[in-house]
C-alpha cells in the first residue's frame, strides 16, 4: 500500500486508512485527513520534509513522519 509520502507532486489521491495511535492519530484528523478523502501533492520540499497537500480546498503543510502513517490509492482507483 501506498503512503502520502511516496506520492508524488502533481498526484491526486484518496486517503484509504489513517493509521498512528492516540494524539497523533486525532491530529491528523483534526486536519481534515479522514478515510476517504481526496488530496492532492502540491510540493515537497528539497530533503522530503515538509510535504504540501492541498486536503478539503485548504493548503496543509505535513511532516514527512506523519504522511508516512496516511496510507493512499490513487485517486482514479
């Protein structure tokens, strides 16, 4: 399965599973990544951290760590 971290900038995708435990899992929902959600990769920075979604029509800056928990398929799929 494909994560948000390997996804690359132009690519549209569905968030398929959110995974983590506890307070890191409720912040990531917090900012809108919930399971059937789409995004789209708008950058990522030159060593991979942060990475620049656009999630819900708003811009979202997200640790490398916590797009690694974000398990996706492609938005076509």
């Amino acid at each position: 399965m494909q994560t948000l971290r390997e996804a690359k900038p132009g690519d549209s995708v569905t968030v398929t599973k959110v995974g983590g435990e506890g307070a890191v899992k409720r912040r990531i929902m917090d900012m809108g990544i919930t399971k059937g959600v789409g995004i789209t990769v708008r950058k990522v920075a030159p060593l991979g951290d942060p990475v620049e979604v656009t999630v819900r029509g708003y811009e979202l800056s997200i640790r490398k760590a916590d797009a690694e928990m974000i398990e996706v398929a492609a938005a076509n799929a």
